[in-house]
C-alpha cells in the first residue's frame, strides 16, 4: 500500500504550494482515479483536468503532473490529502464484552509507554454530539496518565495540532481542516484561535470526514457534556434499497438498509450523520453506505416520515414517468411476480458530435439491443420503461467493454475531457473528422449529429485535379480545376490555404476539404513559381516541362497546339537539331563539344537560360566561343563576358587561337571605356567579376545579347554585391560556365538560377523553406528529386572520364602524416586556449557574436598542422607533414616527374621555398601577388629543370593549364572539396598523356581529419543534385 507522509511532504514543498494543495482537497477537485500497490493517479480540476501520478514509500516521495512543473507541485499536494483521506482501512472492531475493557486498559498502558515520549504526552480524539435535529463533531486534546487513562481534556487550536507535543495521525490534520471547512458555513466557526463546534445538519455531504476518521478514537457526549462511551466503526457496510411492495390494492416504496440478513427501515429512527458515503449512528456503532447520490433522496423518509403508497392504476405511470427518469434505478427491488427483462451484453456503439463554440464536442453512448446508456450514466445498472409492451428493463452495465469502446475513442487521437466525453479545438477537430472519425466509422460505430455539422462540415472525398494549358510565345497559362465530389475550390481559396501553409480548404458550397500532402507539394509549387489569376495561373516557358510531370497524374489534361509542341521539342533532347558551326571557327570541335555547341542554340531557340558545367578542362570557353562567333557573325551584339582576373588572358588566347575574326574589348583597367554608346557597338566586352561590381551603374544600361559568367560560383552568395549586380544586367541570353555548380550548399544553385533564369527556382525565402533546408538538414530525398527535375533541362555536365576516353586516369591518394612530439603539444596548447577562450565568449555574448573566434580558433589549429613556425615564428623543430614533403618531393623529381604543391597558407609556401632555395632546387612559384603569371607557368610547363611548381590555392587554382606535371600534391585540405578538384584538374585535362597521381597531407588525429568528412558531406551532396551525362546529348 502506497504510504504518504505529510510532514515529509510538507518540507519538501514551499507553504504556498502545500496550502493551495490543500485548498484543492478541501473544495473538493481531487478525484482518485486508479490505486495500486505502488501508485495512486489522481485528477485534479484546475481551470481544466489535470492529471497526477504519485509514487510514496516511508523514504521517498515522488510525482509527475501534466502542468508538467519539475517539482511536486499544488495538484500533486492535493493529491496527497486525498491519498491520505482514502488511505486503508481497518476492520471495524466485533461485538464488546466485558473482557474487552481489560484488555483495551493494558493496550492503553502499553502506548503510553511505547509511543508517547515525556515530550509527547497529548492524545487527539473526537466527541459526536447527536441531538434531535442537529449533531456536531468535536476534537479534544487529553492528557494520556501513565496507567492509560485520560487526565486533563483541552480543546486545541488548530495551529497546536501541528506541533510534535500532540500524538495524531496525518489523517487526523486533514479531517480537521475539512471539519473547519464544514463548521466555517455554519453559523458558528473559530474564536480567539480556538476550534468551536458548529452544529451540522444530518444527511450533510461530508461522508470523507468519517472515512478519515475509522482510525481515530471517537466517543459520544453524555447529556452532562462528559466523554461518554466510545463510538465503533461498523465493520462492513451496508447496501440502500428502494422497494417497490405490492398488497392486494396498492404498491408502497421505501428505502431501506441491507446486510446479509438483515435490514434497517430508513425512517425518523435512524441518525443519518452525513451523505456521499452514509455514514449513520445506530446502537452505538457507526456505519457506512456506499450510495453515490444525493441525501434528499431518503431525506424525506427519515425527517418527514414519508410514505409512499400507490392505487394499481398509478404504477405504471409511476414506473415510465417517475421511476424511470431517476437514477436510483440500480438501488430498485420490485415485488414477486413483476417481470423484469435483463440485459447485460453490449450490442452497439454510437457517439453524438455537436458543435460548442470553436470546439468539437463528442459524447459516447452504448447500445444494450435497443436501450441506449450514456458512458457518463455513473450506475453500473440502467432502467428502462417500454411504454408499448409496459415492460421493464434493467441493464445490467459490461463495464469491461463499455471501457474499450471508451480506448477506441481516445486512440483516435482526441482529448477525453469527463468519462464518456470529449472535444476537441477547431484545427484538431478538423484533423479528428479526417482521421480519427472515419477509423471510428470503419470499426463499427454509429455517428449521429455529423449532418448538423456547419462550421464543420466536410468533405472526405480525394480531389479530382484537371488541367488545361494554352500558350504564347514564351509563356503559357494552366487553367487548374480542383473539384471535391462535384464541388469545385476556387483558386483564391486554394492560394489563401498555401499562402498560411494550411491543408484544410473551404469548398464553394461551405464545406471543408483536405489537401492529400502530395498535391499539397505540387500546389506549392505552382502558385509559387506561376502568377495566379482569377481563374489560372501563368509560367514562364522554362517552367512548362516541369509543370508538366507535376501534373502528370491529374484526371484531365488538355494542351493546345503550341504547347504539345514546346512538350515535344523539350522532351526530345536526343534529336536536337544540329547546328552548323561557324565558318570562321578555326579548329575542330570534339564530339562532345559538338552536342554541347548544338545544345547551347537548342537553349537559345526557347530564349533560356543555362549553365554548361563540364568538368573542368573539357573546353567550356570553345563551346562558348563557338556559339558566339556564330552569333556575331549574324550581327548580334554587343555580347559579355565576365570572368575571374586570374583567367581573364586565358580568354584573351582562346579567342585569339580559335575565334580571331571577333573584335572583342578588355572592359579592365583604369583607362576603361565608360562611355555606354562606345559600348553598345563592340562584338565582346571581356570584364571581371571587380570591374563588374564597380561599373554596373553604367553597364545595367546596356542590352546585351549575351551575357556569359566564367566561373560562376563567383555569384553563388546571393546577398553578394557581385551578385546582385549580375542580377542587374540586361541581356536577351544568359550563360553560365562552371565546373562545381554546387560547392558548398544549394543555395549557390538559386543564385545562379536567379541570374539565368529568374523566378526558376521560386523566390529565396520560398527555395530555403521547400529545398535547402530539407535537403541539406532532413536529407529529404523527395525535395532532392523535385530540384534535379526542375534544374535538369537546364544543366550540362559531362565528366572527363565519360567524354575523353584517351584522357589517362587521375589517382587520388591520401597520407595521414602524425605530428612530431613537440608540435602535437602546440597543437594541444592551442587547442585548449581557444576551448577555454570560445566558451568564455559563447557565455558572455551568445553563439552568433562568437563566430569569428571559432573561426580564428580553427584556424590556428590548421596552421599548427602544416607547420608550427606559422604560428611560432621561434619554433625550430620538425614538423610531421613537412617532413613527410621533403620526402615526397625529392622522390618525385629524382624520377623526372614534375609536381604541383598547392597551399592556401601563402607562408607555408614560403617555407617551401626557403627549404628549396637551401637544397638549390629549380622551382616556379605564383601566389596572388604574382605580376607575370604566363611566364610562371611557361617556366614550368618548358623548362625540364624546373619540376616543382608552388602555387597559391586561391590564385592559381581556375585559369592554368599545368599538363607538364603528372603529380599534385595538397599540402593542407580546403573546406570546399570543389576548389581542391579545379586545382588538380590543372594537370588533368585534356593535353594530358600520362597518369595524374594527386595526393592529399593530412595531419593525424587533427582537425585536417574533419575537414575530409565535411568534403565528403559536399560531394554526396552534389551528386545528388546534379546529373552528369552519360552520352554526349541530354538526355
């Protein structure tokens, strides 16, 4: 039996708490709901239920409330007086007799001497007072003498009954402020802090004071006002009848108390203490009743002496219209000879719904053949009154089955507010009806009141979805009709339900819809990318072969001529059209600069825009420059092009070898042309990003027919300025040119997309909510899919394996190199000062405001690994990956292999150097202070002595063409996995005639080993969003 002690309680809780917790108690709002050996679970109505589980033994206390306080909070205080109030009972004492005395004297001695201390010497006991119309119930406090009588008789204060120099009980503390609740109604209540009787009224519902009370010792008062005999608790209780007698002319009613075989007459005899159980005095003992209802249905017996007698004529009447309609009907007992159909097995459910306000209210009832009983009916028998047949029937209750019936409900996933009732809020009612009522249906229950339903009234029924497309020149407009069973949702509601991300939907006719989450998707999409009408929506042309597989399982789709064409032609990427190419082109293009050439024009036809993302050295500025000879040479000008500086004269030599007929400008410098109408009428205008930026004032001015970006990952932060002013240029045709489309994330993908193609890919907020977060944070596969199909036609991308076959493979090594003793011990230096430095700074000013000292903390710890003297100029001893270098390079070059070493520490490259100069080795270097960087690169691509190459990672890593070295070395890994593959590919490209070895230095156990996982996050991530070609067309 669970143990609750109030005085552990009470110091474990602040007294504000413990008394608001007894105020629950007292005003009644605790309902025990279910009692083991281990727990009790309580509810607690406090504005609504809450519902409380509390664990107690003699050493600890523990509880759980659904307000879901960490700590014992006032429902759970509440809780525990109504434990304490419930708590155990001990069997009622048998019949005394003499011998009894004796032996009760000698207990007494004995707990004086065992359980009452000097201190402890005060006993609490209670005095019934039972007069005519009136009893009252008081506790004194008397002195225990140490041969077990009572000496001195005080009446306590309430406050003395707390204090440790009187014996009681916790249940004794709780029956006294409920007593105290009880006498402050009356007309009497405390004085001077002293607890003075009130006289109650019989039949008061208080029947929990005397359950509190079976453990206390209770006398009554003489008439003197002495303590008189002692009250005993009857040991078992006694059950109320009410009999229906006949005679041979009349019935008569009564109630009556029954045990076994005996029975009392309820009537002016017997003293009815109190109501909710009975508890009634008679013969000196007191005794209980377990009848749920109120006293005023005896109260009459007992204090008016009523009786009830009925004519033969008035029983019927008495049965159907009295009888019948009260819920005394289990406590019946009807005479011999009246036949009484039972019915015990439940043979249907059914629930009501009704609308309350902005809640969904449903109630449960059972079905015992054609007798229907409410869950809520709280007798376990129900009667019934065929007034047809004038038979009577009493339903028994199934309990067990009436309860998981009940559990179908609640796992439908609605909230129980009482038994048998429950509701719900507006939204959730919506979701219920779709869900959980129609698993209700399906089970077999019976639904009444849904017809009545207005505000929530739906419609289960799935969508049908047609479609009409009609086209312009390079537009087309979708007539969407979305009909519910025949009832049709406008396309207004249909936006309005999108725009609050809202499933439900009100159909014309007043009725709720809900969007299946596939179409949802879909609908997103399209009022997104489209511009909504009245009554359509309108796209772009680039959208049409998207909105086309995202409607392609609607009911109906109609297209007219001009769009069944455009589906045609974009659908069929394998038989584009082949384009001659120029006749001043000098060279021969490959085969798969030939599709590429023939699928720039096939973009060009649909004035789209796109982004040819080959692998780096396949001849992306060939295939440009193709298209744009064949262009000028048809008048269109002036065209653009912008690339980084570092490859700006590598444009300048490819025009000149294979397009030397275009007249092109270099937009670079301080003596820039800035005049717009000098301008207009040149071929091509080279400029770089820089220039782009600083002159766009000037240059949005221009109508270009071409707009061509080099290395377009140069706009992929969309808030850029670069970016932006990209964004501004006006051109009929846009390109972009980039081997990594996607570096670090694909929100790079949208803001190229937002140059090529505005609106593609929806706006920025929109393309965060529905693709970058889903798939780079949830890894959403369906979000991924739903991106490469819209991307898809407009992305070129062959890989050097797949295209050149004769080009030799490159091999991808990489060597782990541990740190020497004296740098790991930098390293671990390092490492905790900026551990201790970072959470110092995240304490005071928050994670954002600390970015940049995680940053300046990382980067240390990468220098440390390629070389302490990068942080510790003093430093002079051996550093791991270094010396693993020196190694490397003297192999290297001792077998006539020529090798590049990239760094992105300009100082490491230094030290490189330093270490070169001593051993009097031959080497080329360019950092991003280089002036001549074609004579660097000449150095090394021809002079046979000269084998090493030291390159900068960010200034020689796009632009080179290095095929004199076979060997890549990586000294230090870069975040980005796209920079290290550009720069590797300087000596894989096309030109190549031997096997390219590229290997990566890692320092072990360093933070150089979380940048390979982070490069390998990148790359899944790119493959799954990009598709390379495995022909040389789209396909």
């Amino acid at each position: 039996m669970i143990k609750i002690n109030l005085n552990q309680i009470k110091k474990q809780v602040p007294e504000i708490v413990y008394k608001q917790g007894m105020e629950y108690y007292k005003n009644g709002n605790v309902t025990i709901t279910n009692w083991d050996a281990t727990s009790v679970i309580a509810s607690v109505q406090d504005g609504h239920p809450y519902v409380v589980r509390l664990s107690a033994d003699e050493r600890s206390f523990e509880t759980f409330c659904t307000c879901s306080l960490p700590q014992a909070c006032k429902h759970a205080i509440g809780a525990a007086f109504a434990i304490l109030e419930d708590h155990g009972s001990e069997e009622d004492l048998v019949e005394t007799s003499n011998w009894r005395e004796y032996f009760e004297k000698q207990i007494a001695i004995q707990r004086v001497n065992t359980d009452f201390s000097q201190e402890v010497r005060w006993k609490l006991i209670y005095v019934v007072h039972i007069l005519e119309n009136y009893w009252n119930l008081k506790p004194l406090k008397v002195y225990m003498k140490k041969d077990g009588t009572y000496g001195r008789i005080q009446e306590p204060s309430f406050s003395e009954l707390s204090l440790q120099n009187v014996f009681n009980t916790s249940s004794d503390l709780i029956a006294i402020s409920y007593l105290e609740r009880l006498q402050s109604q009356q007309s009497s209540t405390y004085y001077r802090g002293r607890l003075e009787a009130s006289y109650l009224k019989f039949g008061l519902d208080a029947g929990e004071l005397f359950n509190l009370l079976k453990n206390s010792e209770m006398h009554l008062k003489n008439e003197d006002g002495s303590i008189g005999n002692r009250i005993r608790f009857g040991r078992k209780p006694w059950r109320l009848i009410f009999r229906l007698e006949r005679t041979n002319s009349h019935y008569s009613f009564h109630p009556y108390f029954v045990r076994e075989d005996k029975e009392l007459r309820v009537d002016e005899n017997l003293k009815i203490l109190s109501s909710r159980p009975i508890w009634f005095f008679h013969n000196g003992k007191l005794y209980n009743c377990d009848f749920p209802f109120s006293y005023d249905y005896i109260k009459p017996f007992v204090e008016d002496s009523l009786k009830v007698s009925l004519i033969k004529d008035e029983y019927q009447l008495f049965i159907s219209e009295f009888l019948a309609k009260l819920p005394i009907f289990p406590y019946l007992e009807f005479p011999p000879g009246i036949e009484v159909q039972e019915l015990s097995e439940v043979s249907g459910k059914r629930i009501y719904l009704e609308e309350i306000d902005d809640q969904l209210v449903v109630s449960l009832s059972s079905l015992y053949s054609h007798v229907e009983v409410p869950f809520n009916q709280p007798t376990d028998q129900f009667l019934h009154y065929e007034k047809k047949t004038n038979q009577i029937i009493r339903v028994r209750r199934d309990r067990e089955r009436e309860e998981q019936i009940r559990n179908e409900i609640i796992e439908s996933s609605i909230i129980e507010d009482t038994p048998g009732l429950f509701y719900t809020d507006w939204e959730s009612a919506l979701d219920w009806l779709f869900e959980g009522l129609p698993k209700l249906l399906k089970s077999g229950f019976e639904v009444m009141g849904e017809e009545s339903l207005t505000r929530l009234k739906v419609n289960r029924k799935k969508p049908k979805v047609n479609v009409a497309v009609s086209s312009e020149i390079d537009w087309f407009d979708l007539e969407l009709s979305i009909e519910f069973d025949g009832i049709p949702l406008s396309l207004t509601e249909l936006k309005k339900a999108l725009q609050k991300e809202k499933k439900f939907v009100r159909l014309k006719d007043g009725s709720i819809a809900r969007l299946p989450e596939k179409l949802i998707k879909k609908f997103q999409y399209l009022i997104e990318f489209g511009q909504p009408e009245t009554s359509s929506i309108r796209f772009h042309d680039h959208h049409l072969s998207f909105v086309d597989k995202l409607l392609e399982e609607a009911d109906t789709r109609k297209l007219d001529q001009l769009s069944e064409s455009k589906l045609k032609k974009l659908d069929q990427f394998k038989k584009i059209v082949d384009h001659p190419l120029p006749h001043n082109l000098i060279g021969q293009l490959r085969d798969y600069q030939k599709a590429g050439y023939n699928w720039l024009n096939f973009l060009k036809s649909f004035s789209f825009g796109g982004c040819l993302a080959d692998d780096m050295g396949l001849g992306k500025t060939v295939q440009t420059l193709a298209l744009l000879q064949n262009e000028i040479n048809q008048g269109k000008l002036p065209n653009l092009i912008v690339a980084p500086t570092s490859v700006l004269f590598n444009w300048q030599r490819e025009i000149e070898k294979f397009t030397p007929e275009i007249e092109y400008l270099l937009h670079y410098g301080t003596k820039r042309i800035r005049d717009t109408r000098k301008l207009r009428k040149k071929q091509l205008i080279l400029t770089t990003y820089g220039h782009l930026r600083r002159d766009i004032n000037f240059l949005k001015d221009i109508n270009f027919h071409y707009a061509v970006l080099d290395e377009s990952q140069n706009i992929k932060n969309p808030q850029s300025d670069t970016a932006q002013a990209a964004r501004n240029l006006q051109a009929a045709h846009r390109l972009v040119l980039t081997g990594t489309p996607v570096e670090n994330n694909t929100m790079e993908l949208w803001s190229q997309f937002s140059f090529l193609s505005p609106g593609l890919l929806g706006g920025q907020t929109f393309f965060k909510d529905n693709f970058m977060r889903p798939i780079e944070r949830d890894h959403d596969e369906q979000a991924a899919s739903t991106l490469k199909k819209i991307i898809f036609p407009f992305i070129l991308r062959r890989t050097k394996e797949e295209v050149v076959k004769e080009l030799p493979p490159k091999i991808e090594n990489i060597i782990y190199s541990p740190m020497s003793d004296e740098q790991q011990a930098l390293y671990d230096q390092v490492r905790e000062s900026y551990r201790n430095a970072i959470e110092q700074e995240i304490a005071s000013k928050g994670v954002a405001k600390s970015t940049m000292r995680v940053l300046e903390g990382l980067t240390k710890l990468r220098q440390v690994a390629c070389h302490p003297h990068l942080v510790d100029s003093s430093f002079d001893k051996d550093a791991g990956k270094f010396e693993a270098l020196k190694l490397m390079l003297e192999e290297i070059t001792s077998e006539n292999h020529k090798v590049l070493v990239f760094s992105q520490f300009v100082k490491m490259l230094t030290i490189v150097r330093e270490y070169l100069d001593e051993q009097a080795v031959e080497y080329a270097y360019l950092d991003g202070t280089t002036k001549d960087r074609e004579g660097a690169v000449n150095l090394f691509q021809e002079d046979k002595d000269t084998r090493i190459f030291l390159i900068s990672l960010k200034a020689g890593g796009v632009g080179l063409n290095l095929t004199a070295a076979d060997y890549v070395i990586h000294y230090d890994p870069w975040w980005n996995p796209a920079v290290e593959m550009q720069a590797s590919d300087r000596a894989h490209r096309i030109g190549q005639t031997k096997r390219v070895f590229t290997y990566k230095l890692i320092a072990k156990d360093s933070v150089e080993e979380k940048i390979l996982q982070l490069q390998e996050q990148k790359m899944a991530l790119v493959k799954k969003l990009i598709t390379t070609e495995g022909s040389f067309y789209k396909s």
